[in-house]
C-alpha cells in the first residue's frame, strides 16, 4: 500500500489544493491531508475552521483522509506509515523553498521521499493569499476555492465590512 501525505496551512484550501490531491490519487492508494496546527505566521482562520473547510471540500473522494499535525512534518509522515511527501508546485518562485524543505526533510527522514506535483495551467496562479486579498476586498471566489471555503469566505467579507 503506498500511503502519501499532503501537507499544508491550507489558510484556505484552493481548487489548487484540490487538484493537487486528485493528481496524488493517481499515484497513491491513500492520501493523508495533512493540516498543519500551528503555522508560523497567523492565519486567516482557525485552526477548526481550516479543518472544517479542508473536511467538507474532499468529503465523498474515497481513500483521501484528513488529520491535523503539530511538530516535525516528517514524524508526522512517518507515523502514517508514508513513503512520501506531496508537494504541489506552481511557478518557480515556488521551488527555492521547496528544494530547500526537501532536503531538509530529506536529511531527517531518508526514507520519505518529497514528491512534486505541478498544479494543472488553470490554478498556477492560484494561491490561498490571493484567494483571501479577492474576498476582503468583495470580489469574487467562487471558481477558486471548493463551495465550503466560498460559504466561510463570505461570513468573513461580512464581518471584516461591518467593522
Ligand atoms: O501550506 P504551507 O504553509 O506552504 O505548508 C508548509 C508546511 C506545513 C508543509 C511546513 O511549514 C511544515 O512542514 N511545517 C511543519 C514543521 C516542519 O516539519 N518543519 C521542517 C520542514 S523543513
């Protein structure tokens, strides 16, 4: 069985991110979707928000779960029993931090590969940042990001206009 972890802030998760797991399917049999705790910077949603979100927008595609992780994204992947790491990769803007990650990954956990994935044409441009700048100032996401993440986004537009 070959078990792969995509991981990610998903702050929120895209059509990008989506795409990124249906081409992982192709390859793996189970895809762990991987929603990081603690991201370093603050997010533009809570950590139960972002769980929610990523939850509904895979809910019916068969073997793609969805956990949390906190600590060491390798311990994380090793825990899962995965012999990869996906990573989707946009534009080559991305790649400096990625390789950088990889190896890094790569010295602490030999056994995990970090697997690329490119981002169909059609999101390559897409990033979640983007997505939340479109939404705070009322444009709109709808063919960006899964139903889910659009329904959350427009409480937040809300909100943030009523202030
Ligand atoms: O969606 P993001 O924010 O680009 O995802 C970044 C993520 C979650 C993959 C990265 O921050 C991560 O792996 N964090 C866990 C801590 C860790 O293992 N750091 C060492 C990796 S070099």
């Amino acid at each position: 069985m070959k078990i792969c972890v995509y991981p990610g802030s998903f702050d929120p998760i895209t059509n990008g991110h989506l795409d990124i797991i249906k081409r992982a399917l192709k390859t793996f049999d189970e895809v762990y979707v991987a929603v990081l705790h603690n991201p370093e910077k603050e997010p533009n949603f809570s950590f139960a928000q972002r769980m929610k979100m990523v939850k509904e927008s895979v809910s019916g595609m068969k073997k793609v779960f969805v956990e949390s992780f906190d600590g060491l994204l390798v311990d994380y992947a090793a825990s899962k029993g995965a012999c990869a790491i996906i990573r989707g990769l946009r534009a080559v803007s991305d790649f400096e931090f990625e390789f950088q990650m990889a190896l890094t990954n790569a010295k602490m956990q030999p056994r995990i590969e970090t697997v690329f994935l490119m981002t169909g044409y059609k999101y390559s441009y897409l990033s979640s940042s983007l997505v939340m700048q479109i939404a705070r100032l009322g444009g709109d996401v709808s063919d960006l990001v899964p139903a889910a993440v659009n329904k959350e986004l427009k409480t937040i537009k809300k909100t943030e206009r009523g202030k």
